[in-house]
C-alpha cells in the first residue's frame, strides 16, 4: 500500500488548485509528508512545522497545477525541512571529502512503480533507526533521489555541498538501501529459511504445435516433469486463425488431423519408454492459443509450462513465434524457455560434477524473484549456482568529466568489490552443497544481454535462471527489460528459467 495516494486523477494539468484543494491535500497526506520531513531533520516538532511551512508557502504563493499538487507537496516539504538542517547538512561535507565517488546506482532513474516501492519501503522502516544509521547529509540525498527524483546536480543546488559530497553520499544511500530492500526480501517466508527452496514442482506442461521444431523443448518438458515426479501435460491448441473463412468444415477436419498427429506423438513416447511411471495427459483445444493455454494453465494448476521459440526471427504466428512470447510474457506460473541455440539432450538428472546454473541479477526486487528458484534448483541437482552482476563499463559519475585512467580504474575496483560484497549477502543464510561462486563482469558497451549470454557460454551453464517483473509490470522500463530478457531466452545456448 503506497504511503502517498493521489485523490485526482484525470484533471486538466492547466487547472490551479484551489485554496480548499490544498488544504486537504496537506491533510491528507499529513502523515506521509511529516515522515519525509522527520528523516531530515531527525526531530518530530520540526518536521510538523517544515509541513505547516510548506502549506502556508503554497496557500500564499503561486498555486501549483492541480494534477502536480502532491508533487509540490512533497517538494516543498522537503525543501522546508533542508532549510531547517542546512547546518548541519554542510556539517557532514567534510566527511566525505577524501572519499571515491562512483555513483554505482542511479535512484531516479527507476520505472515510477519501483520508485514508489523504494519511498514507501524507507517511509515503513523505524525511521529512528535510519537516523541513526545515515547521517544529515546522507538522508537529505536520499530524500531527494527517491521522493522527488533529484539529479545529483540537483542535490548539490538544493543541498549546498560540493558535488564529490554528494556523490559520495549518494553512494552511501544506495549502498543502504540495497540492504534494507534485502532485509525486507529476507524477512519473506520465502527467504526466511536457511534451506530457501520454490515449492516442489507438480505439473508440468509442454505447449507445442506438434512440428520436428517442438520435439526438443517436448524433450527438456519431459525431463524435468521425470526429475519432480510431476504429472506432465502436453498441449495444443487448434487455432481458428485461417479457418474462419474456410468454414467449419475445413476447421473440422484440422482438428482431426493434430488428434491423430497428437496421438501418435504419445505412442511414440510411450513406445519409447520416456513417459514409463509418467502421469500424463495430452490436451487438444480449439480457439486463440494463447488465451487457450492460459485456461489450461490455470485449470489444471501448471507449476512450469515449456516453451520453443524460434528466437527474434520467428514472426509465425504458431507456437514457436510470436504465441512463444505471449507466455513468455504473461504465464502466472515459472516458464522454462528453449531456445533455437539451446542444446539438444536435457542435462536434467544426469550426474555431472561440473554443473552450473547461472543466476544474473541487478538486486532489484524483480531480479530477486527467481532468486529462491535458483537456490532450490542447485541444490535440488547439485549443481554450482553462479550468481552474476553485469555494471557499467565505467561506473557512473554523473556530471563529471575528465576522470584519469588511474581514477577510472580505482572506480571499478571500487565498484567490483562492493558488487561481490552484495552478491555473498544473498547467500549468507543459505546452505549449498556446493559452494557458490561470485561473478561481476564489466559492460561492453553492448546491451546487457550480451553480456549475460558471454558468461553463460563461458561456464557452459545448464541452466539461466532469472527474475521477472510480475505481468502487471509488462512494457515498463527496467534493468532487465522484457526486450532484454526474451533476448536472452531466444539466443542462450541452454534453457532459460523464468519467474515472477
């Protein structure tokens, strides 16, 4: 539940607000702009006052927009309360003077939803603690970076303090907040447990247009299903997609024809033994396939629905084209996708000593998805899990320039340690049977993506398991964006474990 709630929604922007309009504003998120005000100055009457301050100067002052009102709120609040630790905000420079300042995350720069994730997160902690764990200089950046998306040029205007200070600053918050976000992720019953793992899976099934394409993520499903002991489905779906103009008749005959090519198919695996103690079940339907499929998934309750695709290339509008993606995007349950580049014999249940499975993520909240998937899968197979952090192929300094080749080296150092510092916190309340290994990697320049696959070709990697946004969050900007990732499910040279 957001701390902030906008009441107006679908107003004329060029419209001021009224007088009344900015007295309930102020009312209503009394307790939310106090919160903020109190992280900056550490005292709970100036913090009440910075708000009535902050309501006076807006009630005699230009009005703000209506739709901007809550934005200008916070704004002024906030600017409020700096005005009132000013002292001992420039107090704290000195303090940061002889400091490295590589800016390792940019805060405003985050999609709004996973702003507003970060914002009520700070706002829910025991903000005593962050005061005592953050000094002056510190909380006001990170007010500012995470409330009202302040540039670190703005930081240095609003704040009054040298540009190093607060990039130093700032990397002190980021540092913060990545901890707390994990404290949080920790503190869910599915990180809580030193023995982290997803729940066992129990239903597996294999969406396929029934082509000699299909047979190889037809032959990683039935792998898997055999590993967990679960009830594996195989599914297709007849679309009417051509059919409609041809009439019923020819739609008919479409539908007899992949019965008897599906029937077959389970003759064959069978005959082959590969469904031999397999609970089992082939289902046909006729409509759209992908909303088809999705009743399927939801019906029978599927744990982990396998795909093909063709990679960017494919623009059929069959299973292994475009429909690939559709799941790929808006399955509910964990989707394991197979690759045109993906090797052909599934790995799943063999005995191999070096077996990796590698797990890339930017520490955001989506990434930590596939977290306990990853933990659960490495220990289930044995294999190593490989955690990997892709940074940029200089750490970010924002507004500086000329930085000597001495200095953008001890940036990356700087910036490597403190990626596989976080790295090892991940695990450090989990038990492997093998131990984990810990891999950051400089950007190329290229996107993200390529880097992620140039790791997983180098360890030869069983498996790429990564975290998702959940559906809602489909078409939002991110570290990991849905352009990014089906990049990496269509080029990887193994299955690639999505979960959301």
């Amino acid at each position: 539940m957001s701390c902030f709630h906008a009441n107006v929604s679908g107003v004329d922007a060029r419209n001021h607000a009224l007088v009344g309009e900015v007295v309930a504003c102020f009312h209503d998120q009394q307790l939310a702009l106090s919160r903020l005000a109190f992280l900056i100055t550490g005292d709970e009457a100036a913090a009440n006052q910075s708000v009535v301050d902050a309501r006076e100067i807006t009630l005699h002052g230009s009005a703000p927009f209506r739709d901007w009102l809550l934005e200008w709120a916070k704004i002024v609040t906030i600017t409020s309360a700096i005005s009132r630790q000013a002292d001992a905000i420039r107090g704290c420079e000195a303090a940061y003077k002889d400091q490295s300042c590589t800016d390792l995350e940019d805060l405003w720069q985050l999609e709004a939803e996973e702003r507003a994730t970060n914002l009520n997160l700070i706002l829910q902690t025991d903000l005593r603690k962050v005061i005592a764990e953050l000094d002056p200089l510190c909380r006001a950046v990170l007010v500012l970076r995470t409330a009202i998306r302040s540039s670190i040029q703005d930081c240095v205007l609003r704040l009054n303090v040298s540009r190093a200070a607060v990039l130093a600053a700032n990397r002190r918050a980021v540092t913060w907040l990545s901890d707390l976000r994990w404290m949080f992720m920790e503190a869910q019953p599915v990180l809580r447990s030193a023995a982290v793992s997803a729940r066992d899976i129990r239903s597996v099934l294999v969406a396929t247009d029934l082509s000699a394409a299909s047979y190889k993520p037809l032959r990683h499903a039935v792998a898997v299903a055999r590993c967990y002991q679960a009830k594996f489905y195989l599914a297709h779906v007849v679309s009417s997609l051509g059919f409609t103009i041809a009439g019923p008749d020819a739609l008919a005959l479409a539908e007899k024809a992949v019965l008897r090519e599906a029937s077959q198919l389970e003759h064959e695996l069978v005959r082959t033994g590969s469904l031999n103690g397999l609970p089992h079940q082939v289902i046909i339907r006729q409509g759209e396939t992908w909303p088809e499929l999705q009743k399927v998934i939801r019906e029978q309750e599927i744990d982990l629905v396998v795909i093909g695709t063709h990679g960017r290339e494919g623009v059929e509008k069959f299973l292994l084209g475009s429909v690939a993606e559709q799941i790929f995007r808006q399955a509910d349950c964990m989707v394991l996708t197979v690759g045109p580049a993906c090797y052909q014999e599934p790995r799943v249940g063999k005995a191999d000593s070096n077996a990796t499975l590698l797990y890339p993520t930017d520490f955001g909240q989506a990434s930590l998805h596939g977290f306990a998937a990853a933990v659960s899968c490495a220990d289930r197979f044995g294999a190593k899990l490989v955690l990997l952090n892709v940074l940029p192929v200089v750490p970010e300094l924002e507004g500086v320039n000329g930085c000597t080749a001495e200095a953008v080296m001890k940036m990356r150092e700087n910036a490597r340690v403190a990626s596989i510092s976080r790295l090892s916190k991940l695990v450090q309340h989990v038990e492997l049977k093998l131990q984990p290994e810990f891999v950051t990697e400089f950007g190329t320049g290229a996107p993200v993506s390529e880097d992620i696959l140039k790791t997983a070709e180098k360890l030869d990697t069983g498996a790429i398991i990564m975290g998702l946004h959940p559906r809602k969050h489909v078409g939002m900007a991110s570290h990991m964006p849905w352009a990014t990732a089906y990049e990496i499910v269509c080029r990887a040279g193994c299955p690639v474990l999505t979960v959301r």
